[in-house]
C-alpha cells in the first residue's frame, strides 16, 4: 500500500514532469521579453533590453531605453536558469546574431527559457497541486477526492499549458494555493509562507494584489478570535514585505526608483492608457466570452471546472469549512472581474482566457466536494476530468499560444494546426533528435504508469 508521503511525491513527480516535458515558443513576446531582460541582467548587470527590442512588441520605453514592460517576478525567477545556462555553455548573447531566423539564436533562447520553465512555474504548479491534494484531504478525509481536485486543477486546465512558459498566469494560481494552503494552517512559519506567496505573486502579476488581498482579508477574520493573531498577523506581513523587496531592487536598478513601474512605459498598446492601465469597468459580455465564448472560453478548455462551484457551495454548507469556500469563491470572482475589466482581455495570443488562469487552482477545490459528494456529480467528475486532461495535454504539447484569429482555436489553431500534423514542443524531440511524436510517445511511456500508480494507490488505501 501507497502511504501519503510517497503518494505525494509521486504527485509532485507527475505535474512537475508534465509541465517541464513541453515547451512553448521562446520568440512569443510574453516569454521573450521577460528572457531578454534576464539576459541583461545575468551577462550585463543591467535591466535594459535595448539590444533585443527589435525582437518583441512587448517593451516599455523610458529615458531613451528599452526595458520589460510586465512585472518583473518571472524575470527574478528566470535568473538562476539564465546563469547556469550561460556559466555551462559559456555563450553569451552579444555572440549571436539578434535574427529570428537565426536558428543559433533559437537554440540559445529555447535552452534558458526551458531551464526557466521548469525550475519556475514547473515547479510552482508541482507544489500547488501537492499543497491542494493535502487542502482537500483535510476538507473531505477522502484520498479520492484530493487526488481528483489536485489533477483537476494542475492537468486538467490551462495551468498546465501555462507552466510551460515563463508567463506569470500558472504561477499566480500556484501562488495563491499556496498562500491558502498556509494560512488555513494558522501557525507561525505557515503564516510567513502564505504572507511571502502573497507578497511574490504581485512581483509576478501587479493585479494579483487585488485577489491576494481577499485572502489576506480572510486569514485575519479567521484569526481573530486567537490569542496569537497579533503575532500571526505580523509574520505574513513580514512575509508579504520581504517577498516585496526584489520589485524595489528591481525598479531601483532599471529606472533610477523604487517607485515607478514598467506598464507606465508600454509601447504600441494604446489601450494601456485607458483606465489604470488598461483595466476599466468590467464587461458582461466579456465576462461571457471569458467562460464560453468560441474564442477563449476557459470550460471549453477545462470542462472539468463546471462542477466546481456546486463543490464549494457544498463546501460552504459546513461552518467549518465556510470561510475557505467563501475565499474561493471571492478570489475566482476578483479574478474573473479584473480580466473583464482589462482592454486586452483576450490576452492576444492565448489558448483559453490567460488572465483567468490564476483562478484555476481555487476553483478545483471545489472538486473534491463534488467527487465526495457521490451520485452524479461523481460520475461527471469521472467523464469530465479525463476529457480535460486529454484537451489540456493536447494543449501543452501543441500551442499555449493560440493565435487570436481563429474561433475554436482548440480544433483549428491546436488540434488541427499542431497537434494532428506532429508539430509538438518536447524536451527529447528538441535536445535529442527524436521526431516530435516519439517525443510525445515517450511522455505517454513515463506519465500513465506514474497516474496509474496514483489512482491505484488512492484505490488500493485510506489517507
């Protein structure tokens, strides 16, 4: 029998191995400009992209020079892959010809952002989902129901894809499990870590201060009839403030301030001066497209997460367990808000609404309940989540990148385009010669036996 330890590492081996297999295009504009700016700092000492800035539309512009023009977390994530790469092979970027059609070029970049990829949101997701398995199992007391919200969340939607990158979307959602996982533990140092994941997710994503604020709001309502919630009050601050200083480093660094942010300099979106920057009021028919729409909508790409909000209203019927269904459910909504409110709430090119993902990982709690719950629900679940791990699968080994001219883009942009004609992002079909499905077989050969075991050991024993 499967004991709950390595019944969690072998969870954390199959997401973290999921994520870090595929690969998306390290010339997209949301990866390339966070890449070049890691560059510059690893090889430079300096946050300016001037050199690169041919190379990508997404770029502030500030005293005559071109910085990244995104929050810098996923930059400061990006480093340690950067060095390493660079003190490995020792080549550096003033070596290459900055073309887009240089394939040395390619290679050069393909290297430090798959490096990035898995030691970063990879490795984010991997945690989460072992984090939410634990979260559930104190929910629910089944080992079942935990194991089905953690895969529905990190394989059976869009975070996965997302993972593959080092766009900020699958991070936040990793950072705010963590933040509720930790916090919902109301101790000392558990304080500290939920505070510090708060806290990084806004040096990821500037907007996560909004949904991270709901959680915090919710830790001290539910710390505040505790002998010790001054103390655990004071240590996720502390966490929040120490996870913090690296954006006043880095702003420091590229603009001379602390105080000044990268979006205030965006070139070529136009939008961005509409409201604080970009984001208005929100739009119901946006918010409609977001979760149905042809274009990007996130059921379409995650069929499983339509039983999520009957799960946490099952969740919210237990005065225990109020609190963190109601949590969810607040950070879902500010989520979805703000990306109906944001002008480019498409995301350009995107399999799926991106800027909803930092939902996906609260959501899928909702899971658990609903698997517990039995009858129907448990049979959807049951259809439901190996459909979304085979859409999401199909996604990431394909195109995270959607372009935003096709409708359905699952069946024409993904599955027509890509994936039915072998044109697949694996680590063996880049760095080992082997043909794109072979790539993808060999994922198949090591992933199933691992989710075999998972299944069979939940099956097989309690928790």
């Amino acid at each position: 029998m499967t004991t709950p330890a390595p019944r969690k590492i072998l969870l954390f081996l199959l997401v973290w191995l999921s994520a870090a297999w595929f690969g998306s295009w390290e010339f997209n504009p949301n990866n390339a400009t966070r890449l070049f700016a890691a560059i510059s700092l690893v090889e430079d000492g300096d946050a300016r992209i001037d050199e690169f800035a041919p190379l990508t539309i997404d770029k502030a512009q500030f005293d005559g020079h071109v910085f990244l023009d995104k929050a810098p977390g996923m930059t400061l994530m990006a480093l340690p892959a950067v060095a390493l790469a660079t003190a490995v092979t020792g080549e550096r970027s003033t070596a290459m010809p900055l073309r887009f059609d240089d394939p040395a070029l390619g290679r050069f970049l393909r290297l430090r952002l798959r490096l990035a990829a898995a030691s970063g949101p990879a490795l984010l997701t991997a945690i989460a989902a072992v984090l939410l398995y634990d979260l559930a199992l104190a929910l629910t007391g089944s080992a079942a129901a935990a194991l089905v919200a953690a895969l529905g969340y990190a394989l059976g939607t869009p975070a996965w894809g997302w993972s593959t990158t080092i766009a900020g979307h699958a991070a936040v959602a990793a950072l705010y499990v963590i933040a509720v996982w930790a916090l919902w533990q109301g101790r000392g140092r558990y304080a500290l870590l939920g505070g510090a994941a708060l806290g990084w997710a806004v040096v990821v994503e500037y907007q996560a201060v909004l949904a991270g604020l709901a959680i915090a709001f919710w830790a001290a309502w539910q710390w505040r009839t505790r002998l010790d919630h001054r103390r655990l009050l004071a240590l996720a601050a502390a966490g929040g403030v120490v996870a913090l200083l690296p954006l006043g480093a880095y702003n420091q660094l590229a603009f001379g301030t602390p105080f000044r942010i990268a979006y205030a300099g965006v070139q070529g979106f136009e939008g961005m001066q509409q409201g604080l920057f970009g984001l208005t009021w929100p739009r119901p028919r946006v918010l409609l497209e977001i979760l149905v729409g042809d274009r990007r909508g996130l059921f379409w790409c995650a069929p499983v997460l339509l039983l999520a909000p009957m799960g946490l209203s099952l969740i919210a019927e237990r005065p225990r367990t109020r609190g963190l269904a109601a949590v969810a459910a607040a950070v879902i909504a500010i989520v979805l808000l703000v990306n109906a409110a944001y002008f480019y709430w498409d995301g350009g090119n995107s399999t799926g609404p991106r800027h909803a993902v930092p939902l996906v990982g609260l959501a899928a709690l909702g899971l658990a309940a609903a698997w517990q719950a039995g009858g129907w629900t448990r049979l959807a679940i049951a259809v439901l989540l190996p459909v979304s791990m085979a859409i999401n699968l199909m996604i990431a080994a394909a195109e995270i990148f959607a372009p935003p001219e096709y409708r359905w883009p699952l069946w024409s942009a993904v599955y027509e385009l890509r994936f039915s004609r072998g044109d697949l992002r694996s680590w063996p079909s880049e760095w080992l010669g082997w043909t794109p499905w072979h790539g993808f077989q060999l994922y198949l050969a090591v992933a199933l036996p691992l989710l075999l075991l998972l299944v069979r050991s939940v099956r097989r024993g309690s928790s």
